[in-house]
C-alpha cells in the first residue's frame, strides 16, 4: 500500500498540470452543468491541436481537420476567456466564445472516411 502513494501523487500532479484541467475546474464554478461540459470537450480538441515541429504553419485534428497555427492559437485563448468568464459569473459571454470556437471547429470538420 505505501508503494502506491507516490504512483497516485505523480498522476494527480501530471493531471494537475496538463492545459485546459484548471480552465475545467474553474469553468465548472460559474456555468451551467452543458456549458461546462461542451468547454471541457472543445478543450481536448483543441489541445490536441499541437505543431509536429517549430514553425509550423498548420496543425491537423485526429480527424485530419486542418487549421493555422494562428486558429489553434486563438482557440486556446478563446477557451481560456470562457473559463475565466464562467468564474465571473458572464454565463452569456462565455456561451458567446464558446459558439464562436464551436463554428470554426465545425467549418474545418472531417468526417472519417
């Protein structure tokens, strides 16, 4: 059982770290339950969104969806104001960025084939 505590320390600290869980967690005090679930899943979206190499100009999805650095760029800060917003209490702005990141997403969308 002791071996097990550093095992649990190191995840929680890894978890802790990783973009997007303190938006999360933070985003969960101010929204509503779909708000706060609809900004969590745009964040593991848009955190996969990560340059192959520096300089890169454009990022690619699982899905094979491409976007300029610059998009990937303003999403993350799009999805770091919902967070904040959402801990302000500004529900409508936060619904507000969080439609607009959802309609870039949607407009770069494509389907497995």
């Amino acid at each position: 059982m002791r071996h097990r505590l550093p095992v649990l320390c190191t995840v929680l600290c890894i978890l802790s770290s990783m973009p997007g869980t303190a938006a999360y967690a933070a985003g969960a005090a101010g929204c509503d339950d779909k708000l706060t679930y609809t900004l969590r899943h745009l964040q593991l979206i848009v955190g996969t969104l990560r340059p192959d190499k520096a300089g890169q100009m454009r990022v690619f999805a699982s899905d094979g969806s491409e976007f300029t650095t610059e998009q990937a760029q303003w999403m993350r800060g799009q999805l770091a104001l919902v967070a904040k917003a959402c801990v302000d209490g500004d529900a409508d702005d936060a619904a507000r960025r969080l439609a607009e990141v959802q309609q870039l997403l949607s407009e770069h969308h494509r389907p497995f084939s």
